[in-house]
C-alpha cells in the first residue's frame, strides 16, 4: 500500500516481476493538513531480510518496532 504517487509508478513499471495492482482502495490522507482531526499516522516500515512492509496505526506499536528491533527499517508515516 503506497501513498507516494512515485512509488505507483515505479512499482506499476514492473509488471514483468508479477506486480499487478489489486485495485483494493480504501480512504486516507497524505498528509495531515488534508485529514481530519481524528486521523491517525500510519508508520511504515521495509525489512529487507523480509523483503515485505510493515504498516500499524497504533502509535505505541510504531515506536516500540522502531526502537526494538534492528530488522524494520522506519520509513516514516506513509498516511493517514
């Protein structure tokens, strides 16, 4: 899941390694001047070993991956 209009078209680029957008969608806000006063940030991180993202809303969650483990890497908030 990406926000970063770069990101889609770079990851749209590379249909030939099997990535197919699942036109799943759902509402969120790239920044927090445009959300609402109860959104929450969304935090992202990649973990290259996994080779997969990791995504949580839960504000305490998002700081105990950043500081207890070394195999997340923190992209920043990816949403919200």
């Amino acid at each position: 899941m990406t926000a970063d209009s770069n990101e889609i078209a770079v990851l749209r680029s590379l249909s030939e390694y099997g990535w197919v957008r699942t036109e799943y969608s759902f509402e969120a806000w790239p920044f927090a001047s445009l959300a609402p006063d109860n959104a929450v940030g969304v935090c992202r991180f990649y973990s290259p070993t996994a080779k997969s993202h990791f995504l949580t809303a839960d504000a305490n969650e998002c700081a105990v991956v950043q500081a207890a483990t070394p195999y997340w890497r923190y992209e920043g908030i990816a949403f919200y």
